[in-house]
C-alpha cells in the first residue's frame, strides 16, 4: 500500500463562502511505494471518500484512485489546525466531512 508522509488535508473545490463539508478534500504529502512516483515525490492525491480508517497496519484514507497509509501529518498542518481551533484526534485523523 502507497504511504503518504508529511501530510495535509487540502480542500480542492469550492471557495471560502462554500461550507468545508461541501468541499471536496485531498491529501497533500510525500508518497512512498507509488507505482508513479518517487520516493519522498510530494502530491495532491484525488479526493478523498469519507474518512480515515483504522487497520492493523496504521489509519488509511481511502481517495478516488486508492487507499494511503497515514504516516506522520506535516507539523505545519498541525499548527493550523491548532491556531484555528481544530482539534487533532489521533483515532481518527481524517474526518468524514459528511457526518
């Protein structure tokens, strides 16, 4: 399964007057074990369907092309979450912005 390193979740449609749960959301961050890309290559994956997933393995978001292993979240990302009051559950990195 590819990993994705240093990421972000990154909004990809709408604007700033659409609610964040109409959005289509993606994952921005360094992929390890992609069939098309190098190691440590930084992308913006498809959008994300629903949220992140818990298996033996590690979290797994699951995006229009494939399934990501979550590997350590960008700490700036982390500190936007932060200064904008979200709060980063470790359980459930990745909400489903739908529920």
């Amino acid at each position: 399964m590819v990993r994705i390193e240093k990421w972000a979740v990154v909004f990809v449609s709408g604007n700033v007057y659409t609610p964040p749960e109409q959005r289509d959301r993606a994952l921005y961050g360094a992929v390890y074990g992609h069939p098309k890309f190098e190691e440590g290559f930084m992308v913006q994956t498809s959008d994300i369907i629903g949220g992140s997933v818990k298996t033996p393995e590690g979290h797994v978001a699951k995006t229009r092309s494939r399934d990501y292993l979550l590997g350590e979240p960008d700490p700036a990302y982390m500190t936007w979450l932060e200064q904008n009051g979200t709060t980063f559950d470790p359980e459930q990195p990745i909400k489903d912005a739908n529920a």
